[in-house]
C-alpha cells in the first residue's frame, strides 16, 4: 500500500493509524528503516510536527525503534509483538524459557499426534539445518534453532497455537541467545534428534519427554534447573 495524502482532520491519529497500517500489514518489515522525516512529510501532506507526533506514538507503543544518527527501524508488527518483547525484556530468559516449555510439551505432544509427510521433511530438514549451523556463528544457530521449534508447532496444525507461537518468535530468540552466551555448549543435538524421531515415530508420550528435555537442558545453562540426562539418538 502506497504513502498517500491524508485529510486534514484528526491528523496524527490518521498518520499513526497509516503508519501502523503499513507495518502491520508486512509492507514495513520488521528490521526495515523507515523513510526519513522529510520524505514521510511530503509523502503524507502534513507537517513535520504531525509526522514527529506520530512517529513518536509508535516508538512508545514499541512498534518502531529510533537510533540517533542512524534513523527509525520498524521494531515490531503488532503491539502483541511489542508487549511480548517488553515482557522478555523486563522478567529475562527464564521466564520466556519457561512459558516457551509449557507450549512445546503439548505441541511436541500434538505434533506426533497430527504429523504428515510435508512435516516430518519439514522438521527433519530444519534439525539437519540446526546442526549444520553450529559450525558457524551463533546468530546463524539461534534462527536455525528457532526453524526447528517452528517446524514442530506447525506439525501441531493448531492454528491459534501456530500464532501465538510466532508472536513469541523473538523474545524466544533472545533467550537462546542469552543460553548459549552463559554456556556455549548448550546446543542440546540428542533431545533434538529425540523429539524429531518420536514425532516421525508418531510417539506422543516420547514427543512430551523430549521436548522436555530440550527445555530443561537451557533452564540449567541459566542455572534454574539442574541438568537432566540427555536421550541418546538411535
């Protein structure tokens, strides 16, 4: 959806709700820096003060992220996003670590329920691209980390969950990274290739155990459980 004028009334709130609209939709990407001042003034036919007011809105809601001298990038795509990242931010890794096991047991548990051929190469795949990326740096691991998690609750074919999850994507990516910057070691492969065999296996109660385990191995790098013994992969 292209910039266009908007009318004279209700001014900033036209502009944030056109602003939102753009970064909502996807057409603002999050991690896209947003056109400058001037060019959003001309663009949108109202006054810098307008556009500044605006674009201030949306910096407090967390949508966008002003850094000086470099300008504004789009932060988040919803204000669910933004709560979510604040949360994290707020209460740290262990509580996103925790709610993120509450949600994995059931959907690993689902997943080996309601699996199909497209899942398992999907989740088998990503478990190949999480291994090969621990090769390479650690930003490359945490997406090729969070891939693997994301095949696994699409498997679920849980719609609600499937969303839900991807609102949480990156208060989640944060949290494994603040795992592996305490222990970087804590790449965890054997539950990892556990949870994949027993969703393929069609397993539910093995699926549960796994993912369990998966999460219980990053709690302890944090130092909030103890560490659990690891399944060894057939």
């Amino acid at each position: 959806m292209p910039l266009a004028e908007v009318s004279r009334s209700t001014l900033v709130e036209s502009v944030i709700a056109r602003l939102e609209e753009l970064i909502t939709s996807g057409e603002w990407a999050v991690g896209l820096r947003v056109p400058p001042e001037p060019e959003l003034v001309k663009a949108l036919g109202v006054s810098r003060n307008t556009v500044r007011e605006a674009v201030r809105a949306l910096v407090h809601a967390g949508l966008l992220d002003p850094r000086p001298g470099d300008g504004t990038y789009v932060r988040a795509s919803t204000g669910l996003d933004a709560a979510l990242e604040r949360a994290a931010r707020r209460w740290g890794a262990i509580d996103a670590l925790e709610v993120r096991s509450m949600l994995e047991r059931d959907a690993a548990r689902l997943a080996a329920q309601r699996r199909d051929d497209a899942d398992v190469a999907a989740i088998e795949a990503a478990l190949a691209g999480r291994h090969l990326a621990h090769a390479d740096d650690s930003r490359a691991f945490v997406e090729a980390d969070a891939a693997f998690h994301t095949a696994v609750v699409a498997a679920t074919h849980n719609h609600v969950l499937i969303e839900l999850y991807a609102h949480l994507a990156a208060p989640l990516r944060e949290s494994v990274t603040e795992v592996l910057s305490v222990d970087a070691n804590a790449h965890d492969f054997a539950s990892h290739q556990a949870l994949a065999r027993a969703i393929r296996e069609g397993d539910p109660a093995a699926a549960e155990r796994a993912a369990t385990t998966v999460l219980a191995v990053a709690l302890a790098a944090l130092g909030d459980e103890p560490a659990p013994a690891t399944q060894q992969p057939r």
